[in-house]
C-alpha cells in the first residue's frame, strides 16, 4: 500500500517491510478511518518499504 502525507512525502508499504500483518492491520485502520496515523507512529516508524516524494 501507498500512503500519502501532507508534506507530500509518498511511503509504501508491503509484504517485505514491514509485513503482511502489519500492512492488513493499516489496511483495515485506512478503511475505518481511525487509528492508522497513531499505529505508524507507535509500531511501523521507520519500517516502510520505500519513500518517495
């Protein structure tokens, strides 16, 4: 998945980093609408598969 920040910094994250579990957790979080920005910054941090901006 690739999310989009407001400083227009694209982060993707995958299978590889920081792992299927955690990408379908963000996933659910995405659609809900809740949680997902506190979840990357309390478990996923720096652990994204790749950054663009």
């Amino acid at each position: 998945m690739t999310l989009k920040f407001k400083d227009g910094w694209h982060y993707i994250y995958n299978s590889i980093r920081p792992g299927q579990a955690d990408v379908d957790v963000m996933k659910a979080m995405a659609k809900t609408g809740s949680g997902l920005h506190g979840f990357i910054n309390r478990k996923i941090r720096n652990n994204y598969f790749h950054k663009y901006h």
